[in-house]
C-alpha cells in the first residue's frame, strides 16, 4: 500500500524535504485520554502489550489526535528477553521486574535464541496487521527493538536500576560469557525485525536506553559490533539508532550503515554536525521538559531546533514524552515543526 | 599542623609529583567492614551524619584500611536543605525524601539562607574538628558540598529520580523563580564551606550529581554561573568540581577558576586533555565497576588511566564506590597507584 504522507521515510532516504518531519517517542501513551481510558478498562499493560487489537488501537491514537508523521507500535522491548525465556511483570510505578535472571555460563546456554524465539512473539506481528489496516497508508509504522546491551543489561540486572552495576560488573568479570549472551541476543533481535518487517513495517528503531553507563572502550567492544550486525541484517526498511547519552561513541554511531542517529537533549546540533557531517539524518532533540513551559516557549525552542540542526533531520524529543506532560505541550509542538519550511531560513 | 603526606595538596597546587594522590568517593561506607559495624549499631544513616564523633570515626577508617592519601568528611550533601528549612528522611534501599518541597514564590520565600543558615549546621564543623585530631595531620582532610543545581532539583522533586523531571520543568515553567532558588542556595553553600575552611578542611569538593539532566543551554544558564561565585568565594583552601555527567559543559566547567575538575567515566582522559589542556589538574575517573575484576584487570585498567592522564591528575573512580565492592579490589586499586612513578613512562 502506498503511503500517503511519506516524508518520514523521504527524509530517512536522504532526500531534501521542505521540513522535518516529526514524530515522538512515547507517543502513544499516557499523555493522550483516549490511551488513558483503554489502559483503565485492563488489567495490566502487558495485556495491552499482547492484545493486537489494542496495540493496535493505541499506536494509531496519535496519528489522529496529534497528526504526527508516523506512527510507532505500541509495544516494549521486554517481549524479546521473554521469548529467549525470561519472563518479566511490569510493577507500576516500578517499572519492569525479572524473577529470572541470567549470572552462569548454563543461564545463557539455557536461553532460546535466533529464529525460533523470535517466532513466539505472533502477537506482536499480528498487531502490525492490524494497525497497518487501521492506518491505511496514512503515515508509516515504525517498529522497534531494543539494543543487546539494553536487553542484556535488564537480563542481568533483574529490573532497572540507575547504575546497571551488576550488568556492567560481567563485561568486566567474564567478557568471553557476556559476548556470548549478546551473540545470541542479537541473532533474536534480528530475526524479530526481520519477521517485523515482513509483517509491515516501514522503518525500524533500536534503542540502546542504557548506553549511557557504559564507558567509551566497554562500548566499542560490546556494543557496536552487535549493532553492526543489526544494520547490516536490516536492507528492507530504514533504521533508525538512537543510543541514548552514547556521546562518547557518536563517531562511531555515526559510521555504522545505519539511516539515521537519534539524539539525547543533552547533545548540541552543532556538535553532532560536526561530528556525523552535514548529511547524516539525524533525529530529536527537544527537552522533553521544554513541553511543560507556555506556547511561546516551545515554538521559540523548536525553531530554534530546527535551525540549527538544518536539513536531514527528523524532529523529535530527545526522550519519551514524560506522562504527564500537557497535551497542549505536545500539540503546539507538532504544529510548530509542520508549520514549519525549510526555504524560511535560508 | 603540617600535613604529612600532601601529595593531593601538592597536585592541586598544580606541582609536578612524583605519582597521582589517590582517593576514591564512598571511601568511608559499606566497603569497610569497620564501617559496616558502626552501622548496624544505629537508628540510622542520619544518627552517624549527625554525632561528630562517629562522623569522624568512619572518615579516618579508609585512611587506615585503605592508606588514601586523603579522606573526605562522612556526611549528607542534603545537611543544606535541611538547614534551609525542609528537612529530609533517609530511607533505607530507597534514598532521601523530603516531606515537603518547594513548588511556589512563596515556598522560596520561606526558605532561611546564608549565614545563619550555615550556622546551624554545628555537628559538621564539629566533626571536622574531631577528625583533624584523629588524623593527628597524617592526611589532608576534604570538606564537600551538593551544588546549587543539584540541591534545588531534590528540594524541587522531593527525593531522587532519574529524570529530575518536576525540577527540570521549574527551570523552563519560570525561570526567575529558579534563579531566586539558586541564587539563596548558593550563598548558603559559600557560607557552609566558609565554616568548613575555618573548622579545619583542607580541600573542598563541589558535586553536581545531577548535572547530566541538563541540557548544555541549561547547563550555561543554571549552573555555570552559580559555580563560578563558590570558586570565587573560596579562596584559602584548593576547590575541586565535579559534575557528573556534563560532558557538554566540559569547556566551562575547565574555564571556572576551580583547582581540578572530576571526571565521571563516560569521559576519555585524551579528550578532557584536548579540551582543558595539559595542566588541569584532573581528577577520576576508573569505571567502579572495574572493581569487581580480578587484580591483573584492575592494575592494566588503573595503568592505562594514569597514563593517559598524565601528570596533573589525582586518581580516584569516575563515582562514588559501589558498597557491594570487594575490598581487595579496592585495596588493589589504591595499591596500584601508589606504586606508580611518573618517570617510568617517561
């Protein structure tokens, strides 16, 4: 089918388009009411999570609310580590929470991997189906994965944790082990992309969330290799790495065959321009915080944006939009970024 | 008195010595069995903050168990906001909580400030006294303080987080309110570390925990200038800075006319050098999980940090020491360093 407004996939072709495109992480979710009232009536968010009508209905929420430029399956990154055998509950207001984990050499041999693991997750593709009906070519649908050292270090560590000590202490105390869990986590990662794919999706997003704990050479070795491998295996659709407060490995990030970089708030434009070079599509930034200020606030902020990273660019947060942020926030947002030409500024 | 091994004193003066000053952050906590026993023996982290003589007993424990070349007073950076009016409870495997918060002008307005402030806070300096006495000038002795933005984003959330999210939104929601917050903060802290310098500390230590929350331009609004005033305003004793995380401010951070900055590490030592030069004094910045690697490990890692470095840095990790650390580990650290010479590379 085609697809109407493209210019996600046009700007992540490297085509010059006549503004960003915009989209945020996070987007369906709790900052919108319609998402608000279908999470009441269930159980629990993995319902939500493995219901593909549901998934469904809430990936497309902001397509219609917000008129964003493309939508993202309502989904998480946990399902991989649940399919190579560890289940997870997610706690509210914790966060996720693994009564397995994975500390001994026979942990990891234990694990399903590659293929068949990644076959398991039907709901999944099926929620792809769904939503691509529903969208009917509207905007694209992104799907995502998170990155094997993110999965491995919730893997390890049993939940979230501020520093990852325990994830971070085996690539230290038994590197041979811990690239043989990354080895088989990124067989699965691969063949869930691929099967997402072929269910539908236009482009792809990794999130490497917790690349931040990592120090420069850990992410060298135990990191790039492995998202190397996730670009190379990707040919269908665009990919998009966002490593989140990876900045001492964006030369890095930068050189690997990926479509575009995404980038923390944390980040300048210039200095990511500097680094990736005028062409590189590059994806975010804003302060998630900056959508609490008034209307003039977040129109100067995003222009300002939007300027200085010039053009291949995706606007975007430089993280998920927090849950409480006023719906308001996010619309001026949006509005400003499509309002937005190119040729304004030249 | 004369300070017998002043070696830190001497590398934050700016001379050449013949080896790095080595101490770790946490050196005085859950590490040290001593520690852990004057522990189990109280109410709580509070009671130990609070009695000058415990205080001083657990700071002179790593000088003896570890043979640091400094020691750094056991303490709370939030004995500040404690002294401004909102008292804080430390809970156990969770961390602080303040009861109440600041939210509006007048919450602002209500807070004390400054010198008398400062003044209340008569266990501090009384611990440093008691410590001086116990360390009979074997060691120099560093006072800290939480910077201005740090202190301001848990009086705003009310405890820790990881994204400071409520005291981010302060920053760009009204910014004036929060530079009134800052700005009584900081008189507090210059009048706190005043007292310190006078009741005997030899050094002081500012820490920006939650630098990396920022953005550079927040960062720049909120945060240099504040820092800036305390390096000015503590003129008799050598300032150290460390702002985690703020790898994008690294070029401010090494312009303010502080003695050495500390490095988290996420910073390669090569790239702090080509931005602050090669005589800042620089202070870090081994990944603490290092630690828990087998000797040969943690001497190779040590090893390639100083001399990456070079001369004009004092060796410590990138945080504070993780409490489940082995002591052997840390032992193996330390010893390492001491036993370096500078010449051996030449």
């Amino acid at each position: 089918m085609k697809i109407q407004n493209d210019i996600l996939l046009r700007t992540l072709r490297g085509e010059l388009c006549e503004r960003p495109p915009v989209w945020l992480m996070r987007q369906a979710g709790r900052i919108l009411p319609q998402y608000r009232s279908v999470r009441a009536s269930l159980s629990g968010f993995k319902e939500l999570v493995t219901t593909p009508t549901l998934a469904a209905e809430v990936t497309i929420q902001p397509v219609d609310e917000l008129g964003v430029d493309a939508a993202i399956l309502f989904s998480d990154i946990l399902v991989i580590p649940e399919a190579m055998g560890l289940d997870y509950e997610m706690i509210e207001k914790k966060g996720p929470s693994f009564p397995k984990v994975i500390q001994t050499a026979a942990d990891i041999e234990a694990l399903s991997f590659g293929k068949p693991a990644a076959d398991q997750l039907t709901y999944v593709y099926d929620a792809i189906a769904e939503t691509k009906k529903g969208l009917s070519g509207r905007v694209p649908l992104i799907g995502f994965a998170g990155a094997p050292w993110t999965l491995l270090a919730y893997m390890v560590e049993g939940g979230g944790s501020k520093t990852f000590s325990k994830a971070r202490r085996l690539l230290y105390a038994d590197p041979a082990l811990a690239h043989k869990a990354l080895d088989k986590i990124t067989t699965t990662i691969i063949a869930y992309l691929q099967n997402k794919v072929e269910a539908g999706v236009d482009a792809i997003q990794v999130f490497d969330s917790w690349a931040g704990v990592l120090s420069a050479d850990l992410y060298r070795e135990f990191c790039i290799p492995y998202l190397k491998r996730i670009c190379e295996a990707i040919t269908d659709v665009p990919v998009i790495i966002f490593a989140k407060d990876a900045w001492f490995a964006f030369d890095e990030l930068a050189r690997l065959p990926a479509n575009a970089l995404g980038m923390d708030w944390t980040m300048e434009p210039s200095w990511a321009r500097s680094i990736a070079g005028p062409d590189k599509v590059l994806q975010g930034n804003l302060d998630p915080c900056t959508l609490y200020a008034d209307a003039k606030t977040i129109e100067a902020e995003t222009w300002k944006m939007i300027r200085s990273f010039g053009q291949h660019h995706i606007a975007n947060l430089g993280h998920g939009v927090y849950p409480d942020t006023p719906l308001d926030g996010v619309k001026t947002f949006v509005n400003t970024v499509k309002a937005f030409r190119y040729q304004e500024v030249a």
